[in-house]
C-alpha cells in the first residue's frame, strides 16, 4: 500500500500538468474573452446588468468584412438577380453534411468562386468560402496531422481567399499563418501578417462592438499578435 502513494502522486502530477497546458490561440481567447466581459461589466454598473448582457444572443461564429457603405452589407443580394449567390455556399455545405471526404466539397466551393471571379461581390464569397472549409473542414484534420501536404496547401489557398478579399478576421488569418509556418517562407508569412494588421488597425471605431464584443475584442487584439508576428519573422530573417 505504501508503494502505491508515489505512483498515485506522480499520476495525479501528470494529470494536473495536462490539463494545465493551453495553446497560445486559447490564451489570446481568454484574454479577449476577459477584456470584453470586463468592459461589459464596467458600462452595465451591476450584476444585474451583466446578467442581462450574458443572455444576449450568441453571436455569430464569424464576421464577413465589408469595404465601408458596400451594398452588399449584411448579405444583401446583388440587384436583379434570380438567384442569391450568397446563399450558395451554405447549400453546398448542406448537401456535403455528413460526407468525410472534404477534397469534394473543397472542389465545388471552388467552383463556386471561380464561376464569380469576375463579379463585384466576389469578397463576399471568398469569406463565406474561407470560414466554411477552415473552420469545419481544413483545421481538424491539419490538427490531426500536421504534416498533411494536402491540408497545407488548401489551408494556403483559402489564406490567399482571405487576403485578396481583404479581410479582417485577425484570428482566423492569424491560425492559418500558425499552420503555415514552414509550408509557407518566412517572407510571405510576415508579408499577410503585416497586412492584416495594418488593415484591421487602420479601421476607425465607430461603436463599442468595435472593442467589447467577442469578434471586436478578438479582431484588435489578433491584430497586434500578427504584428508581433510579423516583426519576429522580419528580425529573424
């Protein structure tokens, strides 16, 4: 019995230490997570107030950036068409729910974006397409294997997306950076961090959701994460 008390006690170390370990994303989460429900709690005055501020809907799982005063703010469909394009990656993820095979569902969205190469809401499209593969398709299996060509260079192309529609998701450029260390250079890594941070930084704040709302807090503070990013690469070199 007297045995078991070292074992037990070098189980229960392990335990605690893997449950402790936290990747540097989480870490950013929370530090956005905690400066946006402090800023809640600080204009609300109560606990009441915060309360009523944690029942509010959820929001949505990401944001499309649009050009300041775009028609199309909101989703709203191009004039005179028969056909909302904006709804036509939602219906193909749809009719790929539940199939394991995401190179299938990676052609057709693609076949989507190149059908629209030549429209003016094309930005559009290449966010909804970026968020959809990334977020439920590309960065589950990169996490199961890291070293997946394949993956990489779909994570690549859909980083490219994100890029030349000028988006300002911060976190979700900065994750694809993360997984592209070592696939991408260096210089090009540093390049799309820079980028995005300027352009997510050069933006004015126009209203309190814009720095105490998940994806506002989130945006500023991944913004300043691709600039460190950015810098350390940049030095490196």
């Amino acid at each position: 019995m007297i045995r078991l008390i070292p074992n037990r006690a070098v189980w229960a170390f392990i335990c605690i230490s893997i449950l402790s370990l936290t990747s540097c994303e989480q870490m950013l989460r929370d530090k956005a997570t905690k400066a946006s429900a402090g800023q809640n709690q600080t204009a609300t005055g109560s606990s009441a107030d915060s309360s009523a501020v944690a029942a509010q809907p959820k929001e949505p799982e990401y944001e499309i950036t649009y050009p300041q005063g775009s028609k199309y703010q909101g989703l709203t469909a191009p004039a005179g068409v028969k056909e909302n394009p904006f709804e036509e990656i939602p219906r193909l993820t749809k009719a790929h729910e539940g199939e394991p095979n995401w190179a299938d569902k990676h052609a057709d969205i693609k076949g989507v974006l190149l059908q629209n190469l030549q429209k003016d809401y094309l930005f559009v499209l290449q966010q909804q397409a970026a968020n959809e593969m990334l977020r439920h398709e590309l960065f589950p299996h990169y996490y199961q294997d890291m070293g997946n060509t394949n993956v990489l260079n779909t994570i690549g192309y859909y980083t490219e997306q994100l890029v030349e529609a000028k988006s300002e998701d911060s976190e979700l450029i900065y994750k694809c950076l993360r997984a592209l260390k070592g696939h991408w250079s260096d210089k090009q890594i540093a390049q799309v961090a820079l980028g995005t941070a300027k352009r997510v930084q050069a933006r004015p704040i126009t209203s309190a959701a814009d720095t105490t709302s998940r994806h506002g807090s989130y945006r500023q503070i991944y913004a300043r994460e691709l600039k460190k990013m950015a810098q350390k690469l940049s030095t490196d070199a």
